[in-house]
C-alpha cells in the first residue's frame, strides 16, 4: 500500500469520526447510570427512567437527554420529556474552567397530576409540582461550592419549548385544569434581529357547569444586560377566550420590562424575579350583550418582584364601568408580608382621573375583622367582574380589597418604597 493512499484512508477515516460526532454519537449506559443511579438514591419515592444519552461534539457541543419519565405515586403525578438538549461553548467553557450551557431546547414534556382541591379555577394547589421540582434539581447542580470543569454554569441566551401540555384532573368533582404551550421561544445574544421572546399559551378548565377556555399570545424584543438582566422592549400581550361564561378579550402593552434573577436574604436565600417596568397600559372588555364591560389600567413605572415580593407603582390609573363609571390616579405601596396595598392620590398630567384618597386595604380579609372600616366601600373581584360593595361578599369572589381602619396612612408602607423586592413574604 502505497505512502499516499494510507494517508488518504486516514484522512478519510478521521473525516468520518468527526462527522459522527458531529452529528451526535450514542453514550454508553454504562457511563452515565451511576450519575442516573445516585439521582434516584435521592429520591426513593419517585420511578425516575432516562432511556439515551447522545453527546454531538464540535465548537458548539451538545448533550440530548431523551425519554425521560418520572413517576411519583404518593403525589400522584407524572411527568415525561422526549428530549433534553443542551447547548454547549466549547471555546468559553475551556476560557473560563467550567462548562457553559448557552442554549436549552425542551420537546414533547407532559406533565399529569391528580389533585383533591378545587380545580374549578387556575390555583398553585392545582399545578403540578414535578416539572418545578425538576427545574429545581437542575437549578442545585450548578450552584456548588467549588464547581470544578464538569459542573455546569447557566448562561443561557436560547430558551426553547416545544409541545409541552400539562394536565390536573379533580376525578371526585370531575374538575380538569389543562395547559398547552403551543410555541415559547426565547433567544439574546449578539444578533439583534434574532432576539426575540415568543410565546402561545392555551389554558382550559373543563367542569360539569363550564368549559373555560382562554388564549394568550406574547412577543417582545430582548435584550442581555449585566447581572443576569433581560430586558423585554415593546412587549406586547394579546388575551382571547371564553372565562365564566363570558366571551372576554384583553390587550396590554409596555415599553419596557427588566427582568434580573436574584436571591433573598443577602444572596443565600430562595432565587426570586425582579421586575422593573416602564409605561404599562393594559385593557380587557366582557361582553355580554346587551351590555359591553370594560377596564384600563396603565402605571408609568413599577417595581417588584415574584413570588411574594414587596411592589411600588407610579403615577398609576384605573378606569372601569360597570354600574357607573370609575377613573382614579394614585401611587401604590404594597408590603407582601401583611398583604397590605397604600394608595396615595396622584395627579397625571392629561388624564380625566380623580386623584385617588389616600388609604390602606388588605388582601382577602376576614369577613368578622374588627379592624375593618366601615364607612369605605369593598373592592372585589365577583361574577365575573369588578364591584363596589358596602358589605364583604363572604364568599364567591376570586379577590377582595377590604379597606382598612389604619389613621396613619403613609406610614406604615413608607420604608417598603424603597425596596420593593426585599425578602420573599411568609404567607
């Protein structure tokens, strides 16, 4: 065999190796089920089953997980993803001494549970908790003490999920609570034209009295920013469906919206969002002829946090008609840990709104609360639509803002305005 041909069948061959891995090559079970192993260790309660690991090298390497499934019987729920990929920089992850995972793609995830609370309505009692327990889990990994090269570190600037649909079945009351993301896509990075946030939400409530059914569809243009910042522009919200036996539509849009990861006390607690806004305007109309509802809010800034964060609005109004037609300005304090809502009366410039009096309410309070004024109206959220009440509903309403005897105004919520997003509420 001849010099020339030897090193053209090497060539050959080292071609075809890389194109292998390029294109993804299957790891042995072998190598990756003792990390599957001790995963399942942790978590003796739960059937949890990976069936391939494929790893496809190159300056953009990924890892795809498919078929997994895990089962939890004592929770009743179930959850199976068809793929897991994730996106690799080789250069970056070599740079800084730890692998970088920029980009994540979900396809096909299902997540089923059997719950015993009213799933009359969309409630965190009636949500499934293994996909967030999973996100967590992968959360955990990557915040170690001392990450060595194979721990991950999230820099993501692709998020992706496809088919993903998740399902809460009531089988006493005969209560079905279903999701569906028909597109959610997410991408920021140096491509200006490309970064875009995309999402299409279908949600249902199907009980022996309704059939709810609700649309959602949301896009904006993202930016990155520094300390795990994302920036959302001209971020638009459309909201379509059939709600309580109503057909309603509703539209929002914003400047800008500024999302930053953080964590509670100090750095050491549970992570939370904080959210930043500027120029929101929003507005939903039922209509249930012969008579057409509608409402308007707008707030030319705000900050907050979720879950269970401290939030400040700034020259805020609220516009809506029901018996009579209502417009107010007003800046807002809210203190998560109380549930207490201030509200100071603001004048908009250009705006037909009465500044707002000045007063503390409370979230859902209780009908026999001594501390209840009553020489204010009630502010709840019933049959379907805002109302005005003199007396507390006691029940069938999804939200009540009870005013609250308190002479003080100003002064208990004064310290919250300055960090809205302080530590996550106890309740």
């Amino acid at each position: 065999m001849s010099k020339a041909l030897k090193w053209s069948i090497l060539a050959l061959v080292i071609l075809l190796v890389g194109a292998v891995l390029a294109h993804g090559v299957v790891v042995p079970r072998f190598l990756w089920e003792p990390k599957l192993n001790s995963v399942r260790n942790q978590y003796p309660d739960q059937r949890i089953d990976v069936k391939r690991v494929v790893l496809a090298l190159s300056l953009k390497p990924q890892l795809i997980i498919s078929e997994i499934e895990v089962d939890d019987p004592t929770r009743k729920e179930n959850l199976q993803v068809g793929l897991i990929r994730l996106g690799m920089n080789a250069m970056e992850s070599i740079k800084l001494g730890r692998i970088q995972v920029e980009s994540l793609t979900i396809k096909g995830l299902a997540a089923r549970a059997e719950k015993d609370s009213d799933c009359s309505q969309p409630s965190l009692s009636c949500t499934p908790v293994l996909p967030v327990a999973l996100a967590a889990r992968a959360w955990q990994s990557t915040q170690v003490a001392n990450p060595g090269f194979f721990t991950p570190e999230l820099a993501l600037n692709s998020l992706e999920l496809e088919q993903a649909q998740f399902m809460v079945n009531n089988p006493e009351a005969q209560q079905e609570l279903s999701g569906k993301l028909e597109q959610f896509k997410f991408k920021v990075g140096n491509s200006t034209p490309d970064n875009q946030f995309n999402l299409g939400w279908r949600v249902g409530i199907n009980t022996p009295q309704e059939n709810n059914q609700l649309y959602i569809a949301m896009n904006a243009q993202t930016e990155a920013g520094p300390m795990r910042e994302v920036s959302l522009k001209q971020l638009k919200i459309d909201i379509d469906g059939q709600w309580n036996g109503f057909p309603w539509t509703g539209t929002a849009e914003q400047d800008l919206l500024v999302l930053r990861l953080a964590q509670a006390n100090n750095g050491e607690g549970a992570p939370f969002i904080k959210l930043h806004g500027e120029n929101l305007r929003t507005y939903v109309r039922r209509d249930d002829l012969p008579e057409t509802h509608q409402a308007a809010f707008s707030a030319q800034q705000f900050e907050g946090g979720l879950p269970a964060q401290n939030w400040t609005l700034n020259k805020a109004e609220w516009t809506y008609t029901h018996e009579d037609a209502q417009a107010w300005t007003f800046n807002m304090n809210y203190m998560a840990s109380e549930g207490l809502l201030e509200l100071q009366p603001e004048t908009i410039k250009g705006s037909e709104g009465i500044p707002a009096e000045a007063q503390v309410r409370e979230l859902n309070c209780n009908a026999d609360e001594a501390a209840i004024r009553e020489d204010k109206p009630y502010w709840a959220w019933q049959e379907g639509w805002f109302r005005v009440l003199n007396q507390h509903p006691h029940e069938n309403s999804g939200l009540v803002l009870c005013p609250v005897q308190q002479p003080s105004v100003g002064a208990g919520l004064a310290a919250t305005a300055e960090s809205p997003t302080a530590e996550p509420a106890d309740k």
